[in-house]
C-alpha cells in the first residue's frame, strides 16, 4: 500500500448547510460572508477543495438548497472545480410531518414524503449525482403515542417503494439517530434497525454513521467494523459530539476514535472481501458551525480526517495480527498507539506537494484575500 497515493485519493464532500448562517435553537450567531444561497455555498465548497485537495463535492440539502435550473447548478460547480455529491432530502420540516414522514399513520402523508424523495432522485438525476442520503425524525414523544411494529410496517413499505424505483449505481444510505426531535422513541434509532431495514431492502439501501447520533460511550469503531463486516456501509457524517448531536469539528472531541474508526476503514479496504465495498464509502462531513468561523472549521474538520487516515495507513497490521493470535492484549494494543503518537506532518507535508495544494491550508485561507473578499460581496 502505498501511503502517499491512499492519501492523495481521499476524499470527503463538505455539506453546503455547513457554509451558511445554521447553529442552535437557542441563536444562530451571523457569520459575516457566510454564504447566502446554494450558489454561494458552493463558492466556498470550492474555495475549502482549492486549499485542501481532499473534498471535491459539496452535498446538498434540499429544498434548502433548491434551484429552478438544476443544469445551471451543475455546471456553477463544475466551473469552480467541483462536483455535487449526496442529495439530502427533508422529511422534517413540513408542518404535515409532526407525527413522521415515511412511518407517518395516515398514508396521505406517507404518499407526500415519497413525492419528495421521488423529486429529489429526479433532481440528483439531473445533477449526476446517484447517493440519496436520508435521515428520518420520525419518531414518538410518548409512550403508547403510537404503535412500533405498525410504525415499522409503514416505513419499510414507504421504502421499499422508493428502492425499487432506483436504478444503475443509484443508492438510498438510511441515517439513523438515537433520539430527536423523537424523545421517545425514533424509528432508526440505530444501527441494528437500520441495517435490518437495509438488509430487507436489497444492496442499494446502505446504513449511514453519524458520528453525532450515538448514546454516550458507544463503540462507534466497533459498529463501523460490523457494518463493514455486512457490506452494507453506505456513507459517514463526519462530526464531534460530547453530550448530544453537537455537530462539532471532527476530531475535536475524541481523535482517538476518529483514528479507530480509519483503522477499521484501513483494514476492510486491504481486506480481498471487503475491499470494493469499503471502496464505494461516501465520506461526508456534517457539521454546523455557529460560533467558530465557518470555512476554517471545515477546513479544520477536513485536516483532521486526514491526519487520521495518516496514522490509520501506520498501523503495522501484520505485527498486530500476530499480537492478537499470540494473546498479547498490551502488544496488540502497543501497535495501535504507536501508530497513532507518530508523527505525520512530513508525510503530510508530501501528500500536499502532490496535491498542489498549500502546506497550511488555512494560513493560506486567510492570506488569501477570499475572507475580505467575501465579507464585503455578502454584505446584504
Ligand atoms: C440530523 O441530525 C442530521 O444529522 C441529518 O443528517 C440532517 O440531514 C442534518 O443533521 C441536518 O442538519
Ligand atoms: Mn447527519
């Protein structure tokens, strides 16, 4: 394997939600030059692959980023050297979705959630892109508010009949979270359920892992090893949390997890088995910056996945495999941590001269005159 090239073909879309005014329900703090719109958010998504080398599609979020002229978008991006990745529909924010979308009891509602998906696909037809990613809010508040093995019914049926209009390399990543805005119960809570869904609903439907949407203290690498094990890994939202769905900079919580999970990536991709499967993961970030400044911290999110692939490439796994045949727990675990204390910046500094792209990505953001620039057109 070699290291420099496995580095120089990362890649990770950066969300365009990532680039505008989102945060908090508590204040949304403005952002000055934050992106107005979807055509400036991809300005940005641009501007970030510019000076990284490692994130050439920005995902969308629709109808957030909803446009008349999809074949306008498309070629916007593709002037500015990048392209459009996952499309997001929302199945949260309708007024008619307050008892869920997909799982919703009254079939009107399930049949106007699936409109939805269904313009979405024709949409990411017309952008080229083939990854739906979908995250649900169903969910219930209290208990006996409604019935989960009928919920189940529902929403397996709703996407069965979404599957089944896809075609070619099209694919749905079914996003499961644990809680919220469900406080009862969700109805992809996690990853078990999300993969039975997945496994009934044929190779095209894959679990999606947000880092954000686990319980405290669950073994996140551990999950990600099973979903690769099943070859049903679809795609990650990359983000820190330390109490809830934080959406934080990736890494900045627990890099040692962060790398963990690259480990997992690391070995499933030289593993004969899994690798074209391992292959086809779409690596994303969702993140939403509310305080910190927005096209650093994705740069920020961006540079730490990197410095953890890094480390994850060290792991000596052939000393690793002998260590856990031979029973030696703290050999085995040895190996790891010396994998992860190594120092990468002068493999980093490598993968950036054969990236062209500038040894300190966001010393030359801010050199760049980009900020200014954008602060002053985004006035309005
Ligand atoms: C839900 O919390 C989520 O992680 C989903 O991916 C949504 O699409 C995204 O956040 C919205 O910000
Ligand atoms: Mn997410």
């Amino acid at each position: 394997m070699d290291v420099v090239e496995r580095l120089c073909r990362q890649s990770i879309e950066t969300p365009s939600w990532g680039y505008g005014n989102a945060g908090t329900r508590f204040q949304v703090f403005a952002s000055p030059g934050a992106a107005r719109n979807v055509w400036e958010k991809i300005e940005d998504a641009a501007m970030v692959h510019r000076l990284t080398g490692i994130a050439p599609r920005v995902a969308l979020h629709i109808p957030w980023d909803q446009v008349e002229d999809w074949s306008a978008l498309k070629a916007f991006a593709e002037e500015r050297g990048i392209g459009i990745g996952a499309i997001n529909p929302n199945l949260f924010q309708e007024p008619e979705y307050m008892l869920g979308s997909l799982a919703h009891p009254e079939s009107r509602v399930r049949a106007q959630a699936l409109a939805h998906l269904e313009a979405c696909l024709e949409e990411a037809r017309a952008l080229g892109a083939s990854v739906i990613s979908l995250w649900l809010a169903d969910g219930t508040n209290y208990a006996g508010q409604d019935d989960f093995r009928s919920r189940k019914a529902r929403l397996r049926e709703s996407l069965k009949t979404f599957v089944d209009q896809l075609q070619g390399d099209e694919r749905v990543l079914l996003e499961y979270k644990f809680f919220e805005p469900g406080f009862y119960h969700t109805d992809l809570a996690d990853w078990g359920i999300a993969l039975l869904h997945c496994q009934a609903l044929g190779p095209r439907a894959q679990v999606l892992v947000d880092l954000g949407h686990h319980p405290q203290a669950t073994n996140v690498e551990w999950v990600v090893a099973n979903l690769l094990d099943e070859e049903r890994l679809g795609g990650f939202h990359f983000n820190a949390r330390r109490y809830a769905d934080d959406d934080l900079i990736v890494g900045s919580v627990n890099p040692f997890e962060l790398f963990c999970i690259y480990v997992e990536l690391v070995k499933a991709e030289q593993d004969p088995k899994l690798r074209a499967s391992a292959e086809q993961i779409v690596y994303m970030i969702d993140q939403s910056p509310n305080i910190e400044p927005k096209l650093e911290a994705m740069i920020l999110s961006l540079l730490n996945c990197q410095e953890a692939l890094a480390k994850a490439l060290l792991v000596d796994l052939e000393a690793l495999r002998q260590y856990q045949q031979a029973g030696d727990v703290l050999g085995a675990h040895r190996v790891l941590m010396e994998a992860y204390r190594s120092d990468v910046r002068p493999l980093l500094k490598e993968v950036r001269e054969a990236l062209g792209v500038p040894q300190d990505p966001i010393a030359a953001l801010k050199e760049s005159g980009y900020l200014a620039h954008i602060e002053e057109a985004r006035r309005a």
